[in-house]
C-alpha cells in the first residue's frame, strides 16, 4: 500500500455502482470498512451486477436511491465518475462536510506501483492503451486502466507486484483527488467538454489542472509544446518535461518528440536526436494520432524503455475499437466507426484524418458546444451531413449551407440507411457524431457497435 492507513474502523459511502464503484465498494470492505453503496438507478442490470456486492460481509447496497441519513454517517465518500459535484445529494443536510474523493483517489492509496497518468480532452484511451502495450511487449509488468478496462481500485485488488500501472484520467476522476502523483503525467491537449458535468469551461480546465496538484522535483511530464492552454496549466509547476510536437520544430534546447517535415517522428534527449519511426509506419490515422504516439514514445523512455522497444511498439499497435475504426469497405464506399468522437475537437480531427470526401454522421445528446467551429474543415472535405438525435436541430441551424445538410428524424437505422443513399463510389461515410451517444444508447460504445453491425451484419 503506497499510503498506510487503517479502514477497519471506518464508514465508507460509494456513490454510483458502475464498474468503478463496485471495485471500490469490493475494495474497501475487503480492507475492513463498513460500506454503503447506493446508485439513483434500479434497473434490473444493475440488480445483477450488484447482486454479488451484496453477499460480501460489511457492505450495505441500496439502489434507487442515495439514502442521505446513512451518507451523513460515513466517514468518507467515494463517488464515481458519473456523479457531478452539484448534484442534489451533496447538498442534503448531514451530507454537506462529509470528505470526498473519486474513485481514482481511493485505488491510488492502495497501490504500490508507479503510475503513468495520462490526460487531455482527445486521444486518452489511445495514449494510455499504447503506452501500456509498448511496456506490456517489452516484458514489463503493467496494470492498465483508469477511466478504461480496468478500475484502479480493480487493479490495487489483484495485489499483483506491478512494474508500473498506466491511467487513463478524466476531469471527473481528477476533481475528488487529494494525494494522487504520478510519477510520469501526460497532458494531451485541452479544449472545451463536458461543460455540462462542470458547469463552466473554467471549472473543466482547473480540473484538469489538478494532475500538477502534487507535482514534486522528481515528477516527469509529458505535455503538447503546440497547446498553448496545456502549457499554461503547467507553467511554474515542478518536476521536468518532455515537449512533443507535430506542426513545429522545436527550439534546440528543448527535449521531447516531433515530426520532421519529411515525415519522420524524432525524439530528442540532451541534444541528441534518435529517430523512431517514419510516419506512415503506424497503423492509426491522423495527425493527432501522430501526437499521441509521440506522446507515447515519450513516456515509455520516461519509463525507461529501450529506444529499440519503442520503435517495435509504435509499429505494431493497432487501432482501438471505434476511433477511426474502418468496419466496411463495399462499392468503393470505406466506413469508418469513430463513435468514440463525442465532442467537436474530436470530430475535427477525425474530418482532418481522412483524406477522400466524407458523407458525415453527426448527432446524438449535445455537451454544450457549438458546432459553428467545424465550418472550415466541413467546408473543405464534407460532401453530406447525416444531422440525427437530439442535436439535429441545433447542427442544421448553426450548419445549414455549409454543405448538404439532410435531417433524418427516424431511429439509428435510418441514419446509415439515408448515408448509404448519399454516398458516392470512392466517399468515406465517417460516424464521427461530436456528441454524447445517451439519446439513443447506453454508450458510446453501443452506439458504434450498432454502427457497425448496420453497416455490415457479419460482425454482429
């Protein structure tokens, strides 16, 4: 345990049963505290997979309800992602004062491994999935999760002696956090999202921010040298940075990673440059995907990964599941699954990446973003727009004229069924929604699933 301290005579309260949430609940009644877990929700889903809770000794599950007399008895609470800071429950009398910490905190206590952070608003999953399969391939022991697969407090469960544990870290995790270092911190980018959850761009960036709170002389960085809101976060912070960089050289004296104008990704330690890969060696799409390997390249030899090793990983890892994923190439039509793009900077990129003309899904539940800064990007490579869900009216008014622009009012069917009927030979019809999937499914993940089966029913 990274952080000694007693449960055993403590009252925990986990709010929100998800898949982090049981682990924590898991977790901290195998350390001995009394729990009580609760979720606002009762559906018969989670009814099973709570159910297992139930039968461990010292925990209390309710569901339907946060019980805010039993909550006011807790000595701690441990809230998971989905919960805002403003919801109604904090606000109860008994409540209010009770400490909080997210479920990231609480798995970070109970671990011994040093941890590779990985943050921003795009490429996460991305960066954070590569990072740990370069370290996994080179013979590395590593726990990968956080905001992805695993829970944190599913990994401090396994008791497994980690080489080093690689996180993906939302805003969300990062608001309740306390005693959270990493030892190696990778900041993406930064661009408006979830204003909906923090109530304010502000409120997201100084969440953000908190990745630096516990920075120290031996904290390492990982930080975009081209994002000029990632370096202000960081300026004045302690510990030392790598800098990666993908439309501009960087200065001679500035350590990290970039991409020549020949296409070669470089990286570059006291002077001396070594070169990784050329760029058309990797196996994702996009510039921004160029980023998050370097990124990634940067923080395996911030790991101490052998440069040779790097080169082998950035090679070899192969596109995530519904991020620019091709599912279908038919009639000389490629179909692409990037379900995973649920704001508009992610959508952006993903219209930079593709290079043939796009007929372009856009829709689902809105974060509170315009879409108006897709315009000039729309305007040079998007033939159609399919405009569905929640959002549809808000997308044609704000991009009406900017392109072909149809409404399609009718269920997710109906969606692809309208861009198979606009798509030309040699188009790329690209589920990329800059949206939240909640109006239609469960996730985003869903979202892209169907996408894919639709499109080609052998996958189902």
């Amino acid at each position: 345990m990274k952080i000694s301290e007693s449960w055993s005579d403590l009252h925990v309260g986990v709010l929100g049963l998800g898949r982090s949430g049981r682990a924590a609940a898991r977790l901290l009644a195998r350390s001995g505290a009394s729990v009580y877990a609760s979720d606002s929700a009762d559906s018969p889903e989670l009814q099973a997979q709570t159910a297992q809770l139930g039968g461990l000794e010292g925990i209390d599950v309710e569901l339907g309800r946060h019980d805010p007399e039993k909550l006011g008895r807790c000595d701690l609470l441990v809230v998971s992602p989905g919960i805002p800071p403003h919801a109604d429950v904090f606000s109860t009398p008994g409540v209010r004062g009770v400490p909080i910490i997210s479920e990231l905190e609480l798995g970070y206590r109970f671990i011994d491994a040093p941890v590779i952070a990985v943050t921003g608003t795009n490429g996460k999953t991305t960066t954070t999935s590569w990072i740990g399969f370069m370290l996994e391939r080179a013979g590395v022991s590593v726990g990968v999760g956080g905001n992805i697969g695993y829970a944190l407090s599913e990994l401090a469960e396994t008791r497994v002696a980690y080489d080093w544990i690689v996180v993906e870290v939302s805003s969300f995790q990062l608001h309740h956090v306390e005693r959270f270092e990493p030892a190696i911190g990778v900041f993406l980018n930064l661009c408006p999202d979830h204003l909906d959850w923090h109530g304010g761009v502000d409120a997201y960036y100084a969440d953000k921010a908190r990745l630096f709170d516990r920075a120290g002389p031996e904290s390492r960085w990982v930080l975009n040298g081209e994002d000029d809101e990632v370096l202000r976060l960081a300026e004045g912070r302690s510990g030392s940075a790598d800098y990666f960089r993908v439309a501009s050289q960087p200065s001679t004296e500035e350590d990290g990673a970039y991409l020549t104008s020949d296409g070669m990704l470089v990286g570059r330690q006291g002077g001396e440059e070594a070169e990784l890969v050329a760029k058309d060696e990797l196996k994702l799409m996009g510039l921004h995907n160029v980023a998050n390997a370097l990124a990634a390249s940067l923080a395996a030899t911030q790991a101490s990964l052998p440069i040779e090793a790097v080169r082998d990983g950035l090679r070899e890892f192969e596109p995530l599941p519904h991020r620019l994923q091709p599912v279908a190439d038919r009639d000389d039509v490629l179909w692409i699954n990037d379900s995973k793009a649920t704001n508009v900077a992610s959508t952006r990129m993903a219209v930079r990446s593709i290079g043939r003309p796009i007929v372009l899904l856009l829709g689902g539940r809105g974060k509170g973003e315009s879409f108006a800064t897709l315009i000039p990007d729309l305007k040079e490579s998007v033939r159609a727009i399919v405009a569905y869900g929640e959002t549809a009216a808000q997308l044609e008014a704000e991009l009406a004229g900017v392109t072909s622009l149809v409404r399609e009012g009718g269920p997710f069917e109906a969606v692809v069924k309208k861009a198979a009927e606009l798509a030309q030979p040699g188009d790329v019809v690209l589920l990329s929604p800059a949206c939240a999937s909640f109006d239609m499914f469960r996730d985003y993940e869903e979202r892209g699933q169907r996408f894919a089966e639709l499109v080609d029913p052998e996958v189902s």
